[in-house]
C-alpha cells in the first residue's frame, strides 16, 4: 500500500543514470580554470581549487565538487541538484 508521501518521492539518479542524458564528468584539468573561474561567479563562490570533479551537460560546466573540502559550485539558472548530489557521492567514494 502506497501512502500519500511515498507518492511524491523521487529517486535521486545515479551518475550512470545522468551520463545516459548527456552529462560527462571528469576531473579538472589546467584548461578547465576559465569555465570554473565563470561557473564560480555564477555561483557567487570562490573558484575551487585542489582536485576537482566536473559535470557538463552537452559540453557545458554545470556544477563541479571539490574532493579536498566537498565544496560544490553551480549553475543557478539551470537544474543542477541532480547533478550536485551524484558529483558529490563520487567525490565522497574518492
């Protein structure tokens, strides 16, 4: 039996289910420093810098996690909790 709650809870995709849609994740590299510098202003944030792990969608910056602090940068224009939270439970089994 199904409750009023359990109707409205949404499973968090995996990283597997995210790159199936395109998104790509990698670690940063020295020429990824532009798109995190601009990501960071979007964000309002300070750049990352350290290890970083990127997540684009079709080519694009979204988000990205640092896996020395957990810190995340963003996009706020565009749906990004999804992406956040898997870029975060990878850099989390790092």
């Amino acid at each position: 039996m199904t409750t009023p709650h359990t109707l409205f809870r949404r499973r968090r995709p995996y990283l597997s289910d995210l790159m199936e849609n395109g998104v790509s994740v990698a670690f940063a590299r020295a020429s990824d420093q532009r798109d995190l510098d601009r990501l960071a202003a979007l964000d309002s944030s300070d750049t990352l810098t350290g290890r970083v792990v990127c997540g684009r969608v079709d080519g694009e910056l979204r988000a990205a996690v640092s896996l020395d602090d957990g810190r995340a940068i963003a996009n706020p224009f565009v749906p990004t909790v999804d992406l956040v939270d898997a870029l975060r439970r990878l850099a989390w089994r790092s």
